[in-house]
C-alpha cells in the first residue's frame, strides 16, 4: 500500500507574535502563500513548526486552525514528536478528530530507541488511529536509524504509507526501492539532496526552504517531473546555498529569517531557542539576499 501524497510538501513554520505566543492568523497567512504558489501539501508542527516548543493544547489549536482554513485545498498532516508511545497515540488520535489526513510520524523524542523498541512505537502509533502515516526517518537529528530491513518488517501495518527519508544518504532511496519494492511512497527529507533523490526514485519532498521560496520549490519539481534535468540541475545550483540552511542545527531560526526577508512572516522563534545574531546573522542574511537578488523566473513547466 501506498499513498497518493506526491510532490511538493511544506514542513511549514508556526507564527508567533514578539511576546512568543501563538500568531495563528500569521500562520495562516503564510500558509494560503504557499498554497497559492502551487505546493501539493502541508506538514504542520514538524522540526521546521517548533513541534516540541509548542504546549499539548497549543499543537491541537494550530491543527484546528489550520484545517478548517485549508478546508480541503490540499492535504494536511501534522508532525507526532512526543516523548512517549501513548503521548504520541493519543496525539495521533486526537489529530483524526481534529480532521487532518495524515501524520508524519518521529521516534520518541529524548530516549533513543534500539530496533525493536522503535518498530513497537510505530506499531503503537498506527494503533490509535486509521489515519495514514509518513515515517521520518531523521538519524542526523534525533540519533535513530530506521533502516530498509526494519520498514520490510513494518511493511504489514497498512497505514504506514510513506518515508520521508532523511538520513543523508542518498543512497538510502535505492536501498529502500531494493529492500521494499513500491510498498512505500518515497520522500525527498533533506533539501540540498532533493535533485538526487527525485532521479533515484523519489516521488515527493519535504522542505524547509519552501516557507521562503515556495514558487522556486515549485519551479525544480515542476522541471524534474518533466524530465527537464539541465534546467533544473540550473535552478538547483542557485538554489543549493539557501537549500544547505536546511541541513544545520539552527535550520528553524535560518528559515524563520529567510521567511521574514521575503515577506512571508517573523523570525520569531520560541525558547529555548534563539534569533540568530552578529556575525553569523550578517553571514546567513548575505546568503538569503543574494539568492533573492538572483532568483530564477518562475514559470510553470511545459
């Protein structure tokens, strides 16, 4: 079983206000940006929405929101980042209440789980609800591997549809195609790797950088889905500076700050973390106007 969700996903900010409170109308505003650019889906409170920074009852509000806005446009999904495998269920069954049409599912966040532990938690959380479920597999950052064997072992729970594969490992899309055939659907998770893993056999992509640049994003797909490689090995190449804000730790606040330059929204991020200062705020700011200064025309692909 696969899934239909292809394309363009944004893993999308959460908006707050100065005071760091929730900015839910900004959010919103941010969102019908992207979706007028032409995105294929949304991912709310995944890494990029500050999905651990965010109170229980506050993830729910933003899901409220959220889909009673879209009203159906695209698909929405939310990220599951809980501590533990009943927190996450009863997230999971929370979200299929609230109306979303899916779940973007992590290992437990803090404890690092061994093999067994991890398949059993995603067992869990397909459990608590009949909704579809995207595996994120992220080992860079949160320090668990799901590997091609342990998917083959995941492969009979129906509703874990799809992986958005983030190892940095492009060769993960071809061990992953080798190991489980088309059982899942494949999704791009790192953005200055996404060229690389839509000619492997990616059907999708989860991006950060598409918060600031979503016409851009929508441009390389459009030209990788129409076998339009030199031109959009051309785009990538502009892009690939911005793309690479996506791959460190303060990925939220370089994103957030690429957000704001183009207009899109604030900066502004909640505790523990930081806006980005001095020297190294001048260095990503240089990289974030010269690619505005050098955008590509946007146009749709023939």
């Amino acid at each position: 079983m696969t899934s239909a969700w292809r394309g363009v996903f944004a893993a999308a900010t959460t908006q707050f206000h100065s005071d760091q409170s929730l900015n839910i109308k900004a959010t919103l505003a941010h969102v019908d940006k992207m979706i007028d650019a032409g995105l294929h889906g949304l991912i709310m409170l995944g890494t990029v929405g500050e999905n651990c920074s965010l109170e229980y009852p506050e993830k729910l509000e933003v899901l409220r929101a959220t889909v009673d806005h879209v009203a159906g446009r695209i698909p929405v999904l939310t990220g599951v980042a809980e501590y533990t495998t009943k927190l996450a269920s009863r997230y999971a069954a929370d979200a299929k209440v609230i109306g979303v049409d899916g779940l973007m599912v992590l290992p437990p966040m803090v404890y690092k789980t061994a093999p067994e532990e991890t398949i059993a938690h995603f067992r869990g959380v397909a459990s608590a609800s009949d909704l579809p479920i995207m595996v994120y597999n992220n080992p860079v950052t949160y320090g668990v591997d799901i590997t091609p064997a342990m998917f083959q072992e995941l492969a009979d729970v129906p509703t874990l549809v799809a992986i958005k594969e983030s190892s940095e490992d492009v060769r993960r899309i071809t061990d992953l195609i080798n190991a489980c055939g088309d059982r899942y659907t494949l999704l791009a998770g790192v953005d200055d790797l996404v060229l690389e893993s839509l000619m492997l056999g990616a059907t999708g992509w989860v991006s950060g950088l598409v918060n600031a640049f979503p016409a851009e994003n929508r441009l390389l797909w459009d030209l990788a889905e129409a076998g339009r490689w030199a031109e959009a090995t051309e785009v990538y190449r502009w892009y690939m500076p911005l793309l690479h804000l996506d791959t460190y730790p303060k990925l939220v606040q370089y994103i957030k700050l690429a957000v704001q330059e183009c207009g899109y929204g604030s900066e502004t991020v909640r505790g523990p973390r930081l806006p980005i200062a001095g020297e190294e705020r001048e260095r990503i700011l240089a990289i974030i106007r010269k690619g505005i200064a050098e955008r590509p025309r946007v146009q749709v692909a023939d």
